[in-house]
C-alpha cells in the first residue's frame, strides 16, 4: 500500500458523454472538472482538473454533441491495461 506514479497517455483516457453507458466492469472511474474544450476538426480535446490540480486530456473523435462545458463536472476512465506504473527512478513531471 505505497504510493507509485503512473503513465497514462492522453488517448487511453476516455470521457463519459451522454448516451455513452461505462463498461460494467470499469473500476477505474474518476470525476473532475472540465478546464478546456478544444475542437480540432475530426476531434475535441478536451482538459479536466482532476484532485491537486492534476490534469488530464483526452482526445474524442466522431465529436457528438455533449452538454460538456468549462467548468462542468465529468467523469472520466481508463482500462487497466493502459496504465504503467513507473519504476522508483523515473523523474515524475506532475502535469
């Protein structure tokens, strides 16, 4: 029960639109607050705070339209598989 950091790419973490159900077996559901929607066309990014001013992005393709709004909480959730606890040695930037 230590502490560790972990990698988690942006694209690994998916955000929880309407219409969308989560997968029943999803474990790895967190809640945070909607800082910044980008639209890039064929994607939206978009930037949720999450506890101690963590950050996170995640990038949705086939954009639908969602009543997501800056400042507006959301949930948020990655697979298992996509997390990567790194070892004691890495340098940890806190992004």
């Amino acid at each position: 029960n230590q502490p560790v950091s972990v990698s988690i790419r942006h694209e690994a973490v998916k955000v929880r639109l309407p219409k969308r159900t989560l997968p029943p077996h999803m474990k790895n559901i967190f809640r945070g607050c909607v800082k910044k929607l980008t639209y890039l066309g064929e994607c939206e990014q978009i930037d949720i705070e999450y506890k101690n001013d963590l950050h996170v992005s995640s990038d949705i393709y086939n954009v639908e339209a969602h009543d997501l709004t800056i400042g507006k909480e959301t949930e948020f959730f990655v697979e298992p598989d996509q997390i990567v606890i790194l070892p004691e040695t890495v340098q940890r930037p806190r992004t």
